[in-house]
C-alpha cells in the first residue's frame, strides 16, 4: 500500500470530532499533519546517506532495527537548505506499514481544530502542484498550513532507498 493512499484527515463529515495536528516549523512558516500519522519525534542523529539520492532524501536511519529513509521537508518543498541544529527535528511517520523519517526546523505544538476552522487552501493556478495541502487552520492569530505528507511524500521518493526495506 502507498502512503498516497492514506486517509485523508478531512474526509469526515462536518459533525466530526475536533482533530488534533502536530505543528512544526519550516523557516517563518507552520505546518501541521494528523497528529494519527505520527509515530515518534527525535532529534537528528546519526543517519547514512544514500549515494545519487535526491537532495530531499539525506538518507536512512537506523530506529531500533528498523531502515527509516530520512526525507528534509525544506528541500522536498524546493526551500533553501539549512544546517542542522538543537531545534532539528525527525517527525517518525508510520502509515500503512510504511514507517518513514520527515526533518523540520522545529517542532512547535499539538494544534485540535474544529472543521469550521479549517478552510480549504487557495487556488494559486497551475504553476506548482498544491495536491499535498490539505486546507489552512486558524487557532487564534496562527495560520497552519496543514499538510497531507501522503500525497507530498510518493513511491518515487523511495526509489533509492526500495532496496533497503
């Protein structure tokens, strides 16, 4: 199964339950996914790069016995690349068996939105494909932009690293 086919996090009716997302930061900007998608957060630490890769994959980790390819969102999002530091965090995905490493600037909370207060993102025309947002998230002054990583992140992504699994 692929992580494109994941439930979508806003597929519930309207009368749904409040749904909690992680908010993390990449330069200005805050992003949240499912909470549900997350298995684990950790620093960056030891990882091994994985020759001809593409920039956005910095490599794999070992997590306890476990191969976890290891995917830079700021260059997945064509963003200037950046040093790591104390603040550098690995958000550990698992979604249909398939358990994958994301880095981010930072992480900054648990964010629960209401449906009402979620609208759906802006058309920005056809120069760039935003398939992967799944809406914006107010909380008080805050703007989320909230992200589905299974139709961000793909199989193409995982090319380099398929045979390591």
């Amino acid at each position: 199964m692929t992580l494109d086919s994941m439930q979508h996090p806003l597929d519930a009716d309207s009368t749904a339950t409040p749904r909690q997302f992680l908010a993390f930061n990449l330069d200005d900007d805050e992003y949240a996914i499912d909470i549900r998608q997350v298995q684990e957060l950790r620093g960056v630490d030891q990882f091994t790069r994985i020759a001809n890769a593409p920039p956005h994959i910095k490599g794999v980790l070992n997590l306890r016995g476990l191969i976890v390819p290891l995917i830079d969102l700021r260059l997945k999002l064509n963003m200037q690349d950046r040093d790591y530091d104390a603040f550098t965090v690995v958000i550990v995905l698992n979604s249909h068996g398939r358990t994958i490493g994301v880095v981010v600037d930072s992480v900054s909370d648990v964010a629960t939105l209401e449906t009402a207060q979620i609208k759906p993102p802006p058309s920005l025309g056809s120069s760039f494909s935003t398939d992967y947002l799944i809406g914006l998230g107010t909380v008080e002054e805050r703007m989320l932009i909230l992200v589905d990583l299974g139709r961000l992140i793909n199989e193409t992504d995982f090319a380099d690293t398929a045979t390591l699994h």
